[in-house]
C-alpha cells in the first residue's frame, strides 16, 4: 500500500465515523473510537514508509481514531516499542511458540537466522511496555502435538 493510499483509508475512515455511528448505534464500539490495525504480511516492513506517518497525520490532525498493529516482532526493537507506546498503538504479538514451533512453522528464507531469535529478544521490551499484550498462535497441523507446551512457554515469558 502507497501512503497516499493509506492516508486516503484515514481520511476515509475519520468522514464516515460520523455515518457510522448512526447507522449502527448499538454496534459494540459505535459509541467509541474508530479504529485502524496495522496488520496484513509484517506491517513494520514499511516502518518508515507507512507505519510513522500515517500515524504521525492521525495524532497530527487530532482524528479520534484508535491504532493497533498485529506483528510477528521479529523487526522490533525497544526504541520502536516505546514509540508504538508513546503514540498509543496497541500490540498484538503473532508468535507460534517455544523455539522449535516457532522455527517449524515461520523459518526465515532469506537469512542465516531463525525467527525465534529475532521475535524472542523482544518479548521482554513488548511486555515491559505491554504487560497486557496477547500471544497469538497458528495452530498447526505439524507442531500441534507441541500445543500445551507453547501454552507454557507463553505463561512462563509472562504473556
């Protein structure tokens, strides 16, 4: 997606909130803010390209407009998290497991590392800014006999 894209989407969303809230009064969060997840492949590949400024222009012009994103953490670092923190984007960490389910299901093809290294030096930053922030799993058919076991790893990290 271009930023002029996803400006065009803000802007989209911030003119209908209006209309929105009076077709659907009794929908859960009509009464709230409107909000806009980051979410679809790994969203912090466009950290500077997408993620910054379009947050920037929502806390700019002052929208009423609650941010999320959903990543797998393997491009965050502590500087990118308390920024997420300081301008109020809510977090949710996509992450399969223990080491072994989490190298199973999400390698890394393109390098010499493993996604487990790169999303698990950051699990202690995302809870200490976002000690409420959900562990979100794949269920797979392959490393599904590994399910309770990933359940406690999460618990043992503090999710």
């Amino acid at each position: 997606m271009s930023l002029d894209t996803a400006i065009a989407a803000v802007e989209w969303l911030h003119n209908n909130e209006i209309t929105r809230k009076k077709l659907f009064p009794n929908y859960p969060g009509s009464k709230n803010k409107s909000s806009l997840n980051f979410f679809g492949g790994e969203p912090t590949l466009l950290w500077d390209e997408i993620i910054v400024p379009v947050t920037e222009y929502i806390r700019k012009k002052e929208y009423n407009i609650h941010l999320g994103m959903t990543t797998n953490g393997t491009l965050l670092n502590e500087e990118r998290i308390k920024w997420m923190k300081k301008n109020n984007i809510g977090i949710l960490l996509s992450i399969d497991g223990d080491e072994y389910t989490q190298n199973f299901n999400r390698p890394c093809y393109n390098n010499n590392k493993n996604s487990f290294d790169l999303v698990s030096k950051n699990i202690p930053y995302i809870l200490q800014y976002y000690p409420k922030t959900t562990f979100r799993s794949t269920i797979y058919a392959p490393t599904v006999e590994h399910t309770f076991e990933n359940y406690l790893f999460a618990i043992k990290q503090g999710f």
